[in-house]
C-alpha cells in the first residue's frame, strides 16, 4: 500500500471519526495537514481499523 494524499483526503470526508482525529494530530504535534494525513496513514490506515476502506476507494 501506498500513500495517496487525495485518497486520504477522500477517506478522511468521509468518516467522522477521521475527521475528528486529522484534527487532534493538527493540534496536539502542531502539524500542517499534510503531514498529518500522512501521520494518521500510517496510524489509522496501514496498521489500524481503516486499512480495508482506503484499499477500497483504489477499486472504485
């Protein structure tokens, strides 16, 4: 899997959940958001809960 910042992007509008975390890694480590999507991939996505929902937005 690699990282795609739009379907990041993409996943991230929408879930609420991923949303709501996107915002706390921009605030608690004092990120722009691109670093943080790219902190929340490898968090959330290649590791976590939503690693089958980003492999299905390459599908479609």
């Amino acid at each position: 899997m690699k990282f795609v910042k739009s379907k990041m992007m993409q996943l991230v509008k929408e879930n609420e959940e991923l949303k709501i975390r996107l915002k706390s890694i921009m605030t608690e480590h004092e990120l722009e958001k691109t670093l943080a999507l790219k902190a929340m991939y490898h968090s959330e996505v290649v590791e976590g809960k939503f690693q089958g929902l980003y492999q299905e937005l390459f599908k479609g």
